[in-house]
C-alpha cells in the first residue's frame, strides 16, 4: 500500500505461545493507531483467521489497565496479593533511567556480596518470537554469572522423550493431514489450541476420515469426534504400549519399515508382550475390547496421523508417556504415507544460531568465569525457599534479632548447593500464578530479602510481589523473527505501532541494563534487525547459514513475510516425508525403539509404565483419592488473557469449578453447584461444584486461571507439586491427588 494512504497494514506474527504461529496483518491509520487484525490470508497455515483469542487483540493492545511506566513499589508497601484494579496504588511512577539505574545498582550490590549466581531470571514463552523468548537477556545473564534457568515448565519432558525417539522434532506438514483417514488426536485439544489445524482436519473428514480423541477431558475437539476415548489421568504410556501388543500379536506391524528405520525392535516386541488388552484396561479404564479395536483401527488405516500434544507429557511418567506414543507411527510405517505419521512439534526443523544470539561464551568474562549453575524453572517454589537455606538463614536471624522476633526459617530439608536467590528478575511469564506448588513460590516471593523485577504488559499474580515492574511491548509493537512448532515457515514480524506510553521490548530492556552494568561489549548495542540477521546466520552471500533456511536472505523475509524452510518449498511437487529415508540424528541414526543413551545412563532402555506416585493406586490415594486435572483455558493461553472481560466471558461456564463424577459427588455427599474445598497437603482452594458424568469417576477437574482473581487468593497451583518428569525434569501438573469436601 502506497506510503501516502490513509491506511498501511503491516506482516506480523503472533507471538503467543501457540503451534500455530499465525501470519498477522495489523491494518494502521494516519495516527499510526493499529485499527484491525486480520489472518494473513496467503500463509497456507493461517489461511486468513485468527483464534478467539487473538481476533480481539486490540482489547489487549489498548487495554486501559496496561501498565505503561516503569512503576516502583512505594516505601513500607508489603508485598502480596494486592486488590484487582487498584495495584497501581502500590507503585509510583519513575522513568527508564531511574529504573535502569536502580536495578543495575542494586543487581551489582547482590553481586558482590552474594554471587551473581544469587540473581535469577524466570522466563519462558510469554512471546516465542525467537529474539523476545531468548536473545538479549542470555546474553546478559551469561556476561552477569547469574544463574541459568532450566526452562521445563511446558514442554521439556515431551520434546526430549520425541528426540530419543528421533533425534529431532520433525512432524507432518499441518498441511497435509487433510489427506489423512484417520486423526488420533492424544492429549490434543485441537479445536481449544491448535484452530488452525481444525479446517485440514474438517477437510479429511468431508474425505471419510475418522477422528479419534484420547483425553481424561471432553474437549471441544472431543465433544464433537467420532470417538472419545477419556482414560484415566498419567496412563497414556500403559495404553501406547498396550497397543502395541495388539499391533504386534495380530501381525499389524510394517515389518519392511521397521527392518529399515529403526534400532531395538525385537526388545521392544519382549516388552510389549506383558501389556496385554486386559492388563491396560485395569489401567485406563478402557475395556480389552476397545484397547483391541483401537489398535486394530490405528494401524489398518492409511494414512494415520497422530496428533499428540504436550498435555501428555506433564505427568510423573509423562516422558515415557510420550515416547511410547512417538513409537506407534514407527511401529506400522505410517510416516510413509503422506498424510499420515505424526506431529508433537515441527519446531527440530529451524535451526536458528542460538550461540550467537545468546552468546555463551561471555560467561567467561563474569565474576564466575563459567557458566553458572542451573536452577530448574518447575521448581521455583524450592528455589526461592530452600536453595541456600544457611546462608539466607543467617541473614533473616540478623533481620529477626533486630526486630526482636524469632527466626522462621524451615526446618528438615537438605539446603541444595550454591548461593540463596536474592534477586528474581521476570519477563515473558507470570510464575504467581502458572508455576507449580503456588503457596511455597508466594511464600518464596514474600521474602523481605529478596529483590524482584518483572517486565510485563499487566498487572498479574507476580507483579504483586515486585520491586520494580517495567512495562512490556506486545508482538505488534516490536520487531522479531520467528519460526513454528506447527508449521514450516520462517516468518517476519514487524513493528506495526509505536509502542503505547513507555512499553519497551525485553531485548531494548536487557541491552540498556547490561550498559549500565558496565558490560562493554558491543553486543549489547546490536539492533534488533541485526540480531535477527545473526539469529538467521546471514553469511557474505546475503543468504542464511543456517540449515533448511540456506536460500532465505534477510531481504527476500523483509518482502515477502513468511518463506517456507527449503524442504517444504514445493510440497506438492515434492511432498515431505519425515523419518522415512537416510539416517534419524540418533546415536544408532535409526529411530530408536531401545535408547542405549537411556540404558547407559542407569534407566531403562525401553518405555514401561509405572503409575505417578500421585494416582489412584499410589499411597497417597487413601488420604487424597481424587485425580487433579488442571485444565488450560481453550480462550486464555495459559494465564495471558485471564484478565481481559471479553475472554473471561467465553470461559465463564467453568470459571471457579470443580467438575466431578456424579459418583464421586454422591459418595461425598455434594450436589452440583454446592461450595467445597479442594485440597491436599500442599493448599486448599475453594471451588463450586459442577457435576461432569463424561470425567472418570475419580477424576476431577478445575481450569487454571489468576490467583488474585479467585476470592483465596490462590489457583489449582496452590494443589500442584514441584515433582519432576521422568524424563526432562518437566512439571507434573496432572499428577495431583486432592480431595473434595463441602465447605
Ligand atoms: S494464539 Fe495461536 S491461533 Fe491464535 S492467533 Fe496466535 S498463533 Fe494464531
């Protein structure tokens, strides 16, 4: 559009935490106000929509409420949950370069009396642009010594459970799944949040397909499939592998496929003999005969596509879970038929230059000279109470004997190694109220000696705890480049508007906070337009580096938006197949049914089940006999977009819930819509009753939302624990046990 219109619409990509990654045309007028947000209609994914979520974006832009200024708490406020609508009463408003000055001055202090490994960052995919989720502040953090965050909490333990398998995190083309006939959607809400999946599945249906839901929870998606299997909570490796038994008793298998793709089959045939029907339907809950015909059903068809999402994973066995059901594709051959295979993530295919975008080696020029050690994301509540418990001990005793107060310091748990964390700096996440085991993270946050700065674009759960909070740019009002877990094409985000009041990016953010550190090195002035062409590997030629994005140059990204990764440029002509010839990039270069990495390491080569230590049949089920599923919101992305009145509205029906089995209500004497009290050893919330017969008796559910918004002051994370994945150290949210009772 000419440059004198009265409009100009401007290529962006939605940042949110999303397989999707939508192609996003903002429209622009003359004030340079954006006015509309439309799907851009030439990106084959896209397809010219947006989800619920973002179709109303502007809500979000303009919000009223946006915290715009760098804000600091006011002498003697305590911290804590403070009034929805009234926190700014706690703040008062500084500029950039108080702000800047008062932070770096106060990190500096910490790091010399603590160590700057005592200075934590938390993030994680509030924006999944590729600089916004991970550039400028590795950069800093690496250069200052604090400590590496292990960032776990979303899909660690799957993508690692999917590399073993594989190698890297390759899938079939959304695209094509139009030509699958049959869909199994395990743990996949693809309706909820993964819309733009929906009309290729719609497509394969109008074709004869099937769709097949696997999921403790009647979804959207699962409300309207052919078949809705609901197994219990953290059984999904016992039924993988119990399909497997099926598959190989009966002679489904593609042998040809198997003698040619992939390593430890016949260990695997020996494993699998012990998961008979019958066995797994004790289990699941299924019954043999379903366990047989869904079995039969997977690998008779072609092609098959499995659509496994993330849920899967965030179990105690999740990781096993996870490569038990990477194996099925494998085990008949349907990654050869186009249309069929699989998808946990497309996002091995983009292989950015990380090391230049973070820049690891400037760790050596930190206090430390190394690398710092790494504390994982999933247990922050541990973290911020019990890491450095002696020395911080100590300090507190100094604190209380001057007050004139008894020290409070927790008794009985080992002090893990290396300094307590005294400064907590937070961006593109919102841990008061997504991180597990919510009371011991608040209590962590409540530390009078620990300092806490959060960038963000609302007040939330955790800027009730800061010291600071600076104000956070939205993805229409920065630049960044970005790649996909649900597609295959490199995409061009550009800044459409100035950013409103004083909202600036994490990347502007951590740069000015890195000069006025001290730290001289010229990265930390780079802009982002030469980070992105860092991040692409621009060589002398003008063309990326970077493998599968060799023909990409800056420019060519600038013009046209979005450009296929080269594998993909002309799927019709030549459609991708992933995992079906050439080597796999496992140590044995096959698709691995037995992992000697597994087997070295101590564990167990081969996928088993073992039930969650919280489940039905752990000890714990006699005291807390209810199975927890924490459900994410089909209209809030995890807890962005909690706050806005229109998307609160679309999850009214189940706002502040506790679905149960009427069964489970009658044995415990509640009625639907009765008030009662979830709870366990970690918290207690209370919740209203919504009687839900397709759960599994001994299943309940609740959805996540903001803690400040529920009348405790707390959410399901008040029940969760800081229990790790087998495999990856992930967050085991759906391994909870409560119990129910009226309030
Ligand atoms: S949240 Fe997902 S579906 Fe919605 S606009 Fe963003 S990328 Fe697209």
């Amino acid at each position: 559009m000419a440059a004198s219109a009265p409009f100009r619409i401007v290529h962006t990509v939605c940042s949110h935490d999303c397989p999707d990654s939508c192609a996003v045309l903002v429209t622009v007028n003359e004030e340079g106000r954006a006015v509309k947000v439309e799907g851009d209609p030439s990106q084959p994914v896209t397809r010219g929509f947006l989800c619920g979520k973002v179709a109303k974006y502007l809500d979000r832009v303009y919000a009223p409420d946006r915290v715009l200024y760098p804000l600091r708490r006011k002498p003697g406020v305590a911290k804590g949950p403070l009034p929805r609508g009234s926190e700014h009463e706690s703040f008062e408003r500084v500029s950039w370069d108080e702000a800047l000055d008062a932070i770096a001055a106060q990190l500096k202090q910490i790091s010399d009396r603590y160590g700057p490994e005592s200075i934590l960052p938390y993030s994680y995919a509030g924006t999944i642009g590729v600089l916004g989720f991970g550039s400028m502040d590795r950069r800093f953090f690496h250069r200052l010594g604090g400590s590496q965050l292990d960032r776990t909490i979303c899909s660690e333990a799957g993508g690692q459970a999917w590399n073993l398998v594989y190698g890297k995190k390759y899938g079939t083309p959304t695209e094509d799944v139009r030509l699958a006939k049959l869909v199994l959607a395990w743990g996949a809400n693809i309706h909820g949040n993964n819309i733009h999946l929906w009309p290729f599945v719609e497509e394969a249906r109008r074709n004869g397909a099937r769709l097949i839901v696997i999921d403790p929870y009647r979804t959207r998606t699962a409300a309207v499939a052919d078949w809705h299997i609901a197994i219990r909570p953290g059984t999904d490796a016992a039924l993988a592998l119990g399909l497997m038994h099926v598959i190989l008793n009966e002679g489904l298998e593609d042998r040809a496929y198997i003698a040619e793709m992939t390593h430890g089959f016949e260990r695997l045939a020996e494993r699998v003999r012990e998961y008979t029907p019958e066995r797994v339907a004790a289990w699941t809950g299924m019954t043999a005969a379903e366990i047989e015909q869904l079995a039969r059903e997977y690998a008779n068809t072609r092609p098959t596509m499995l659509r496994l999402n993330y849920g899967v994973q965030r179990s105690q066995n999740g990781g096993t879970a996870v490569r038990a059901i990477a194996m099925l594709p494998a085990l008949t051959g349907a990654w050869k038929h186009r249309g069929g295979g699989g998808q946990l993530s497309t996002s091995g295919a983009f292989q950015w230059d990380k090391k230049a975008l973070e820049r690891p080696d400037l760790a050596a020029a930190s206090p430390i000279g190394r690398l710092a050690r790494v504390v994982n994301m999933s247990e922050l509540g541990r973290a911020l109470t019990e890491l450095g418990r002696d020395q911080r001990t100590e300090i507190r005793d100094q604190k209380d004997s001057e007050q004139g107060t008894m020290n409070s310091g927790q008794e009985g748990t080992p002090a893990p190694d290396g300094p307590a964390v005294h400064a907590l700096f937070v961006y593109n996440s919102n841990p008061g109220a997504v991180a597990p085991n919510h009371n011991a993270v608040c209590r962590g946050l409540m530390r009078d000696d620990l300092f806490t700065v959060v960038h963000e674009q609302f007040f939330t759960d955790t800027t009730d705890y800061a010291d600071y909070i600076l104000p956070a740019t939205t993805f229409l009002e920065h630049t960044d480049v970005q790649g996909a877990y649900g597609h295959y094409f490199v995409q061009l985000s550009k800044q459409a508007i100035a950013p409103p009041g004083e909202a600036r990016p994490n990347v502007w953010l951590f740069g000015q906070l890195a000069q006025r550190m001290g730290f001289s090195e010229s990265c930390f002035r780079d802009t982002p337009e030469e980070m992105i062409r860092q991040a692409l590997a621009i060589g002398e030629d003008g063309h990326s580096k970077n493998a599968n994005m060799e023909h990409i140059t800056f420019e060519d990204l600038e013009r046209e938006g979005h450009i296929p990764l080269a594998f993909y440029a002309e799927p019709e002509k030549r459609p991708f197949l992933p995992y079906t010839s050439g080597s796999v990039p496992t140590p044995s270069g096959k698709i691995e049914f037995f992992s000697e990495t597994l087997a070295a390491a101590g564990a167990d080569g081969l996928p088993a089940f073992i039930p969650p230590i919280e489940s039905r049949w752990g000890a714990a089920a006699t005291k807390y006999p209810l199975e927890l599923l924490g459900r994410k919101n089909d209209n809030f992305m995890n807890s962005t977009f909690a706050n806005l009145p229109g998307h609160r509205k679309m999850e009214a029906r189940t706002s502040q819930r506790i679905e149960m089995h009427p069964t489970d209500a009658q044995s415990r004497g509640v009625v639907d819509g009765e008030r009662v009290r979830v709870f366990n050893d970690r918290g207690s919330l209370e919740l209203t009753t919504m009687l839900n017969a397709s759960l599994p008796a001994g299943v309940v559910a609740a959805r996540l939302d903001w803690a400040k918004l529920h009348p405790d002051g707390a959410n399901i994370n008040a029940l969760t624990s800081e229990r790790l994945t087998d495999i990856g150290g992930g967050a085991t949210f759906y391994s909870t046990l409560v119990e129910v009772a009226k309030a």
